[in-house]
C-alpha cells in the first residue's frame, strides 16, 4: 500500500508531467492590445471611390490570384460577390431605389471596400491554434503562414468582418487573406490598392498619419476644395489632387471598433448601410484570452483540481484483487 | 442598281449621273459618303440608300450659317473633312446661302444675301450659329452689320425650319463663358425659344454636324436628342465607355505623369485628368476632326478636357480629376449583402427528416415497450418496478 | 439491496454479424466513400461548408456533440471514485467504453474537418501551439483525455487476454488516471462553450455569454447520465438484460438535481445580461432557444417524483429529452445562433450528414463488438439469465 508521502510524489510528477506537456506561459488577464506605433493600414474614403474597381485588379495581378468564378448567373465573368479564397479584396456596391446619386442614403448608391482592417488586436490571431495568423509587432500586418495552418477554419469563424476565407475547392485548400502586400515591400513598394487608386480613395501609410487625415476631412466643410492625397501620406512624391470635400458622416470607422483596426473608414452614408458591423470597443480576443488564462494561467486552477481529485481518487480506488468487490460500497 | 423594272433603273441611273455631275464625285465615292454618314446616324442596314435618294433628289436646302463670339474652329474643323472634300458638299448638298467666312464677298452685300435667302426660304431654310451670344448690356460686344448677336439670332431663328447651335459655344456658352464669363455669353438656346439642336465640341466632329443635316435632308426632321439638345446617335455614349484605353481603366493601369512610363506605354489618363468618364460624345469611335486614324486627344496621349460637357469643359481645371458617370451599381458590383451557401435541399432535407422521424419513432415504440414491462412487472409484483425492468 | 451489486463485468458473447451490425458496416462504407472523395477533391467537393459557415455538422454535430455524448464515462466515473458513490460501479465500464469510442471518434473526425491535417501535430508542438487559442486547450485535454481513457479502460483488454501482472500493476497508479480522466473533461468541455467567446457579437445573445464554458461543462455532465440512462435501456433491451433500475432511479435524481443547477446558471445568465428579451422576438434564434429549454424542463415533469423515476420509460424519455437538449444547445450556440452577416446560408449537403451518420455507426458498431466480445457489462445474475 502507498503511503501518504508516496501520493504526493507521485501526484506532484504527475502535474508536472502535465504541465510540461501543455505549452504554458503563465500569461495573466488582459485589456486591448495596444497598437504598434510604427503600425501602418489604409485610409478607405467611400465619398473619393469611383469604383474603377482598379485595386480589385492591382490586388489579383500582386498576388498572383486566379480567375474568380463566385459571379451570379447573370453578371460579368470574374465579377466575385465577395472577398474569398482567390480575391482578397472587393469594392462593394451599396445601392438605394434608383441608386443614381452618390453618396446618397436614399435613392442613392455607395461604394465600400471589403478587405483585411488589420485589427489592433485581432480574433483570428488570438483564435489560430497554431500561430499560423499572426500580427507582425511593428507593421501590425496581420499574416497567414500557410505551412503552420492545420485549416480548423477557426480564424474564419472567429473574424467579425468575415476576411479570413477557406479554399474549399481544393484537397489542400488554405486561408486567403489581405496580408496588406507585406510580399512587396522589400521592393519599395506597398499595398497595391492604395498604389493603383485614381482618387487616394484607398490611402496607405501609417496609422498615426492617417489618423489625423480622417480626422481634417470630417472637420471639413461639405463642397469645401481640399487637397487629398493619393498612394502612400506617410512617404513619397506628393500626388495629391483637389477637389471637393464630401458630405461625411462625423464617425471614422475603424478607430475603436473591438480595439480598433488599422484599416479607417470614412463615408457619407451610415456604416451599417455599408455593411459595417457594430462593434463594441472592448475586443473579443482580449475577453477570450482573459477568460482562458484566468482559468489556465500557469496551469493553476487545473492542477489544484487535479491535484484534489488525485486525492480524493486515490482514498475511494482500492487496487483490484482477485475480484473487483474491494471498492468501497457507500450503503446509506 | 440590279433592277429587273428597266424603268425604275433607267430613272436610278439618270439621277446617279445627275448626282454625279452635281457634286462633281464618282458614283464609288458618293456612295461611300452616303454611307458614311448613315453609319455615323447609327442607321440601320441598307439606309445608304435612303441618304443617297435624298441627298441626290431633294433641293438643296438653304442654309444660313452665323458666326458669333468664336474662333472660326468648327468651320476650319468642317472645311477639312475630307470624305469627301467639304467645302464641295458645302457648295452642292446644300446651299449655303450665308456663312461670314467662306463668303467671297462682303459687307451689305452679304446682308443683303442672307436677306434675299431667308425670304425666298422662309420657313424653310437651316440655321447654324457657331460661337456663344454675348447678354450682357444688351449684347454689344459683339455685333454684325451693326446688329447685336441677340438680334440676329432672333431675327434669323424666327422663320427658320430648324436651329442647329455648332461648336460648344453655341451650345452653352463654351469657352467665352468661362468664369467670370465678362460678356455674358450663353448658348443659342437661352435666347430663343425654338428647340435648338447642340453639336457641343471644340471643335466638334463634321461628321455629327453633317449627319445632322442629311438627318433632316432624309427623314425631314431633326434626330432625336437629349436634355442638352445633343444629337442621341453621337452624344449617348460617354468617351470613357468606348475608350481605346479602357482596359488599362480596368486593370487599374494609369499614368501618373506626362512622359512616365505609364503614359508612354498608353495607360489610362485618368489620373492626369482625363474627363472621358463624365463626357458624352463619340470621339473614340467617330474620332476627333477628319485627321486620320487614331487621332483624337486620348489617342494621342492628352487627356480628354470634356469640351462637350456642359460645366466640364472649360469650367473644370483641365488636371482635375473627372466624376465616374457609368457605374451601374446594380449590374457590376456585388451588393453590401449577396446570398452565398448552400442553403437546405429537398434531398437533405428529407435526409434529415428521416433520421428524425427514425430516432423520434424508435423512441416512441421503445418507451412504450418500457412503460408496458413495467405495468406488468408492477402488476406481478404488486408494487413498483425496483430492479429487473425487463424488455 | 444485495450486497452482490458489483457483478464482475463479463462479455455478453454472441454472433457479431446481426441486422443492426450490418446496417451499420454499411453506413460505415458510405461513410468511408464520401470520405475518399472529400480527401481527394476538397471539403466543398462534398460538404455545404462555407466562408460564412465555416463549421458545419461534422465539428458540431460529430465533435462538438459527439464529445458531449462521451460525457457519460466522465460523469459515471466522477460520481464513483470522486463523490464515492461505489453502488453505481456497474455502471463504469458501459460508459467508459461509450465515451472512449465518442472520444475518439471526435478526434479523428477532426482529421476529416481539418483543411490541412496533415499539419495537425502542429497543436501540441511547442513552437506552433497558442496557448492563447482556446482551440488548443480542447485540443491538448482531448488528445489527452483519449489517451487517459485508453488507459483507464485497458483493464478490460489485460483481463481478456489473462494479463494479470499488468492489471495489478496499473491498478496502483489508476487513481491517477481516475483523477485525470475527470479534471481533463471538465477543461475541455468547458473549452467546448469557450470556443464561442472569441467570436463576440457574431453569436445571438441567447447563447453568447462569459460563462459559456460553465454552462457547457454543466450540460455535458447532465448529458453524460442522460446518456448513462437511454445506454442501460438500450443496452438491456438489445442483449435482453434486466435494466438496473436500482442504479439507475437514484442516477436520475443526481441528474436532476443537476439539472437544475444548470437550468438556474443558464437562465441567471440571460437575466443578468438582459438577454431575456431576445427570446420573445419573432426568429428562428427564439424558437429554436425555447425547443432547446423545453428539452431541459420535460425531464422534470418526467421524473419529478420517486414513482415515475422507477419507471423505465421515463428514465428512458427523460435521457433522450437531456440528450435533444444538449444537442440543441450545441447546434443553437454554433449553428442557429451564429449570426455569420446576412445573405450566407448552410445546411449540411446529403453527403455531409451520411458521413455523420456514418460516424455515430462506428460508435454502435464498435460498443457491440466490443461488449460483445470483452468484460465490460456487469455479468447477468444467474435467475435473470434463466428467465431468457
């Protein structure tokens, strides 16, 4: 028979066993993630789309994606209804009755663009099981590492904008997302959307830059002629143009929404027309991991459970002798 | 003309030799010019024929042709068209009664012409104005034979059989009423109360002028146009539309500076200003003047400044960048919200029932076979089921 | 009550090939075809799967529910060795054996879900593993658990084959295993409800909650001698086998209690979080919450008093009523509740759901051969044996 001491031994290597087993830094309960201040995302300004459709074009030819066949029956070939594994990035229409103004609510049409916000602190990241998403600590590019990913789609599921998209098409299908062309920066370049649009409507640079771009043109006044910048605000000639400023609604979305994105949004008709979900501020990753480390911190909690039910366990299970009738019957 | 009437191809040939010594032209180029103008008109098959009666069997008609505030471009544009060659057609499609700049003669002589014209014509004759009318203080700055611009346009306007406003100036104003437009210069339609039909441009495409008249010279009347007064067959379609370098639109291909090397391989001129997307006219098809194959001011390079769009052409800075006219948000763009997934089948469905309907049924006879074991177990018993419910 | 209460489990012997084994190895080989064409041509090839329902029936219904159901070796064990209630030890090795084949199918159904499984080492591979994923804590504890169960029931297999010295010598350390084999449930099932939090405002307020985890741990347990209750009917009813009406009336009250425990924590919950209101709406999402509640209430009004608890047919409707329950729970909170953005549809193509029957197949066909032809139901006593 073992004795007390023998237990705890073995109760002890047991949860250590146990613990080096499990992968697990004892990371405490946390708030948002904050953003990097090199971080650096797009400026999306539907009032400045044209819907040239020209960075859906730019983003298939720098990611080298193959033709799109998600297209209604009745619609133009390569016309994708949405982001998905071979488009990462689609100008959205949002049409109204006779959809002939716009940036008109009603009777009126607008345009959005459907690609990767690059949240602050994103649930797909937080969701990936295997760090196959991660965000980069100083671009704050979020990015996919397809050799890592076990395709539990987990990511796609956890994602409040739908961006991360699965190949089901293909036996070894992969997740397909904006990873914001991080491919091409070591050629001097950036995300191509921004590099190709007519009208700086998709803006690159810095989030800070932005920022306080988004911010002087809400401060503007609707027909007053600004100059907007077009390509990459935080570096590189200046292509900027002037026109007319929009009729904008006083919101930029993006800059809290769960922690914020890196990715801004400004327009003249109500995010939720366009598609934006509302989001709280806190975000879900934050509430997710504080959850499961409150819970698995350092494998505590876990191994004071074990460790009680060792105990308790090891009191009620005799070892079986010649018949199974040693177990200790609780008669009431 | 391959008739078996030999009447009806006596009576052809007689009028083709007339036509022919007429406007001094070989039948193969007459042909040819009728059928260029019916193309132009966006007539259907077979319509040459029609144009060439006409053009062959009507009276030449009277034409009174008015120059105002202008450079004289549209007339130079017109004289240099050259299938065939214009001022012939001037001279022989119609009669071109008065018109300040081709005319040899001069002063009241001329007056006295376009006076003697409108009153063997009344009613009947055409009238062109090129050139924008000038209002402010009662229209002096701009006068002929000691009359204001307004009231030659009234005087002429009121017995003519239709108004025909060439060139953007005419039209609305064009450029002498560029901000801060010191005369006052409007187009033809704001002094008159006739329906005017406008072939903006500057200059325009002879073409569209021409096609405007042998239009009325066959169909006796003028062609259907838009709320610019803008002939449909030419004005309907913007330039973006039919663009020689739409493509690189498309593909997001655009040149950024004159002479880089987006712009020497023809990109899209879109972002140096390129007004194509918000002008109506058929400068890629029709071209721009009679120069030759592809010139037009996109083909060479420059971008379109939108000269036949109201309140684009000389209103807009020539770099600034266009308003996109054609997006038809519900053809070529997915929606905010568009169905996607499978969603349930009859097949699945009645899968899915079946199991349903397999464990709901099992379920039912099973509990009953428990529940009856256990009245009989009970009733042999004569208490509860405690132990051996038996199935 | 008869001191003879633990009978020595022993196999119920007989020919394995019978009309339900072989309905069953046919729906295997379906199953199994579906399978090869989703290998060699994708997951879209056959499954209604989707960007916007990117989990469908097969991690639902085949690990999501799959595991719950094996809830049964957890929740008999816990009672036995932990809360020392040594009268239902009969019950042990049944439910052991369920959940052993409902684990680890669950775990190689997950194989048949993943997009790029031959990578799935990746999540207990230090280096590739986020703990900060609650994918991989169900993961590890159930990778974990499926080998603690292994071992736990092992006995069954040293004693068939008269491995005697073996048996001995894991008896000593089994307490270990016992203890692990309820702490490792208990994290991932709770994980199970966890899963959720990450995706926020996209799961209806019905089901979306912090306490997610203790409300899917409870579930589980309460599933777990549902299941113990519609098995041991089953069970009886197919080897013609007196039901164990003395254990199992007693299980049931335990079950309701708990029950009730849960129904307090869950509805507690929607109160708190003002919830409440968004079942009275006019959707699916509503309807489908008050079938879901019904099933947990009916087995109150089954078994509300001692008579009726005696009576195996209500046992028997109150264990499918818990088990519905349960299911609904699962299926609401990923599936119906999942509130993806509007214009996405799923419903699980025909070849999608043969491979989840196909699944729970292998679970029937697997507990017969194996109480067929291994200890694990306790031994009929002699009388009940005459009887057939």
């Amino acid at each position: 028979m073992s004795t007390r001491r023998e237990f705890f031994k073995r109760a002890l290597t047991g949860s250590a066993a146990v613990a080096g087993a499990a992968v697990c830094p004892p990371v405490q309960a946390r708030s948002n993630a904050q953003i990097s201040p090199d971080a650096v995302g797009l400026l999306f300004d539907s009032t400045l789309c044209v819907g040239c459709k020209a960075c859906v074009a730019a983003c298939k030819r720098e990611n080298n994606l193959p033709l799109d066949y998600n297209t209604p029956d009745d619609s133009p070939w390569d016309l994708p209804l949405d982001t998905n594994a071979r488009t990462f990035n689609v100008i959205k229409a949002y049409k109204d009755g006779a959809a002939t103004v716009k940036d008109a609510e009603q009777g009126g049409y607008a345009f959005m663009k459907s690609s990767c916000l690059h949240c602050v602190d994103p649930s797909c990241v937080s969701a990936c099981p295997v760090t196959a998403m991660t965000k980069d600590p100083v671009t704050g590019i979020v990015q996919y590492d397809a050799d890592a990913c076990i395709g539990c789609r987990y990511c796609v599921a956890a994602c409040p904008f739908g961006i991360p998209k699965y190949d089901y098409s293909s036996p070894t299908g992969k997740i397909a997302k904006c990873e914001l062309c991080r491919h091409r920066v070591k050629d001097g370049h950036y995300a191509a959307c921004a590099e190709v649009c007519p009208t700086g409507a998709t803006l690159y640079g810095k989030v800070a830059d932005l920022k306080v771009e988004a911010k002087r043109r809400l401060a503007l006044k609707p027909g007053q002629a600004t100059r907007f910048p077009r390509g990459n605000i935080s570096g590189g000639p200046d292509r900027s143009w002037e026109g007319a400023a929009a009729r904008y609604i006083q919101r930029t979305y993006g800059e809290t929404e769960i922690g914020g994105t890196q990715m801004l949004k400004l327009a003249a008709v109500s995010f939720e027309k366009l598609g934006q979900p509302t989001l709280p501020d806190r975000s879900f990753a934050s509430q997710s991991e504080t959850l499961q480390h409150t819970l698995y911190g350092g494998l505590v909690l876990p191994l004071v459970v074990l460790g009680a039910m060792a105990y308790v366990a090891k009191r009620n299970v005799k070892p079986a002798g010649e018949h199974d009738e040693e177990v200790r019957d609780e008669r009431a | 003309m391959g008739s078996a009437d030999p009447t009806v191809a006596d009576s052809t040939l007689a009028l083709d030799a007339m036509a022919e010594k007429r406007f001094g032209l070989s039948r193969r180029d007459f042909m040819q010019f009728c059928a260029t103008l019916a193309t132009t008109l966006g007539l259907p098959a077979g319509a040459h024929a029609a144009v060439q009666q006409a053009v062959e069997k009507a009276k030449r008609p009277s034409v009174i042709w008015l120059h105002f505030q202008e450079c004289t471009g549209c007339t130079e544009s017109m004289l240099r068209a050259e299938h065939p060659t214009l001022e012939r057609l001037i001279l022989d499609v119609i009669s071109l009664d008065y018109h300040e700049t081709l005319f040899a003669a001069a002063g009241h002589q001329v007056e006295a012409a376009r006076k003697a014209a409108m009153a063997a014509n009344k009613g009947k004759y055409l009238l062109v104005i090129e050139g924008a009318i000038p209002t402010r203080d009662n229209g002096i700055y701009c006068k002929v034979g000691n009359k204001t611009a307004i009231e030659l346009t009234r005087e002429c306007a009121a017995d003519a059989a239709a108004v025909i406003a060439i060139g953007s100036c005419a039209s609305w104003g064009g450029m002498p009423s560029t901000d801060p437009n010191p005369t006052g210069a409007v187009g033809v339609n704001k002094i008159i109360d006739k329906p005017v039909v406008t072939i903006p441009g500057c200059p325009p495409n002879p073409y569209n002028f021409l096609a405007t008249v042998v239009h009325f010279l066959t169909f006796g009347q003028l062609p259907p146009i838009d709320k610019l007064g803008r002939p449909l067959f030419a004005y309907s379609r913007l330039v973006h539309e039919n663009c020689e370098r739409r493509a690189h639109f498309d593909a997001g291909r655009f040149a950024i500076e004159f002479g880089d090397d987006g712009h020497r391989k023809g990109w899209c001129l879109y972002k140096l200003g390129c007004k194509g997307p918000e002008t109506y006219a058929n400068c890629p098809t029709a071209l721009f003047g009679d120069a030759g194959a592809g010139t037009w001011p996109v083909g060479c390079g420059h971008p379109c400044i939108g000269c036949t769009e109201q309140g684009v052409g000389f209103a807009k800075p020539i770099h600034t960048l266009a308003k996109v006219k054609n997006v038809e948000p519900p053809v070529s763009y997915p929606g905010i919200v568009e169905n996607q997934g499978k969603g349930v089948t009859v097949g699945a469905a009645a899968v899915l029932a079946a199991v349903a309907g397999a464990a709901a049924g099992a379920t039912a006879v099973f509990s009953r076979k428990l529940g009856k074991s256990n009245e009989q177990a009970s009733a042999e018993d004569g208490k509860p089921q405690d132990r051996t419910g038996r199935v | 009550m008869s001191v003879h209460d633990h009978a020595m489990p022993a196999p119920v012997g007989g020919r394995l090939a019978n009309p339900v084994t072989v309905s069953c190895a046919v729906l295997i080989g379906v199953a199994i075809a579906v399978l090869g064409v989703r290998f060699v041509s994708g997951l879209g090839s056959v499954t209604n799967l989707n960007d916007g329902y990117p989990w469908g029936i097969w991690v639902v219904a085949d690990v999501v529910i799959g595991s719950a159901f094996a809830c049964g070796g957890f929740s008999v064990a816990m009672l036995v060795y932990i809360f020392n209630r040594g009268r239902y030890h009969a019950l042990v090795r049944p439910a052991l054996l369920a959940s052993l084949l409902g684990y680890t199918l669950a775990g190689v159904g997950v194989l048949f879900d993943l997009g790029r499984w031959w990578n799935f080492w990746h999540i207990l591979w230090p280096g590739y593993a986020s703990p900060n994923s609650v994918m991989f804590e169900v993961a590890a504890c159930i990778s974990l658990y499926i080998v603690v169960m292994w071992i736990e029931f092992s006995p069954a297999f040293l004693e068939k084959w008269g491995l005697h010295d073996a048996r001995r010598k894991l008896d000593r350390m089994m307490f270990f295993f016992i203890a692990l084999g309820t702490v490792l449930p208990m994290m991932h099932q709770s994980s199970l409800g966890s899963l959720l939090v990450v995706m926020g405002t996209q799961i209806h307020p019905l089901w979306q909650s912090i306490v997610l985890p203790l409300i899917f741990l409870i579930s589980a347990i309460v599933m777990g001698y549902a299941v113990v209750l519609f098995e041991s009917c089953v069970a009886a009813a197919g080897y013609r086998r007196s039901i164990e009406m003395h254990l199992l009336t007693p299980l049931s009250k335990i079950m309701l209690g708990l029950l009730g425990v849960f129904l307090v924590v869950r509805f507690g919950d929607i109160l708190i979080r003002g919830a409440l209101g968004r079942a009275f709406e006019p959707s699916l999402q509503a309807l489908m919450f008050w079938v879901e509640t019904v099933c947990f209430v009916l087995p109150f009004a089954l078994l509300g008093s001692e008579g009726k608890r005696r009576n195996p047919a209500n046992l028997f409707l109150a264990g499918v009523a818990l088990m519905l329950g349960g299911v609904l729970l699962r299926i609401n909170a990923f599936l119906i509740g999942y509130m993806t953005g509007e214009g996405w549809n799923y419903f699980p193509s025909v070849p999608e759901m043969l491979v989840t029957i196909g699944m729970f197949a292998i679970e029937v066909l697997g507990y017969i051969i194996i109480t067929r032809r291994f200890p694990v139901l306790p031994r009929e006593d002699h009388a009940a044996a005459a009887a057939h």
